[in-house]
C-alpha cells in the first residue's frame, strides 16, 4: 500500500479520542488490536490533561481484571478546535 508524502495518519491518542468521542468504551487488548497501543493507560491519562472527563471501570471474571475506559463527557470548550 502506498500513501502520498502529504498524506497524515492519525496518532494512537487521537484513534482513542476519537472512538471515546463517539461514545464506544474501550480496554487495553481492544486499543492494542485496533490501534496497536500498547500503554492505553499513557494515552486516557493525555486525553485527561486535555480535559476529557473519562471513567474507569475494573471488569473481569475471576482473578483477572482490567480496566475499561469510556467518555462521562465532552470538554466544554475546545473540542474541535486544533491549531
């Protein structure tokens, strides 16, 4: 596959963004094999020091647990703006 030198992919925090902003949750194998991030924690606590207003909810059966992260709300100002 070939891809124009002008051509912008976007970043793993910003497919993460964009999915929460669309209203889908999402847990750490979810965002490795959509996006192939490995640290999706890294990436909700960026999107928290841009504003977001993200949960967390630990699931899982038996002893093992992860968690699960979804949007409670947009930011108030600023969401579509980029400079």
């Amino acid at each position: 596959m070939r891809f124009r030198a002008n051509q912008r992919h976007a970043s793993q925090e910003e497919q993460v963004e964009s999915a929460l902003l669309r209203g889908e949750s999402m847990t750490p194998l979810e965002a490795l094999k959509r996006f192939g991030a490995f640290r999706l924690s890294a990436i909700i606590f960026n999107l928290r020091e841009k504003g977001h207003d993200i949960s967390t909810e630990m699931v899982g059966n038996g002893n093992r647990k992860y968690a699960m992260y979804k949007l409670k709300k947009t930011r108030t100002s600023g969401v579509n703006s980029r400079k």
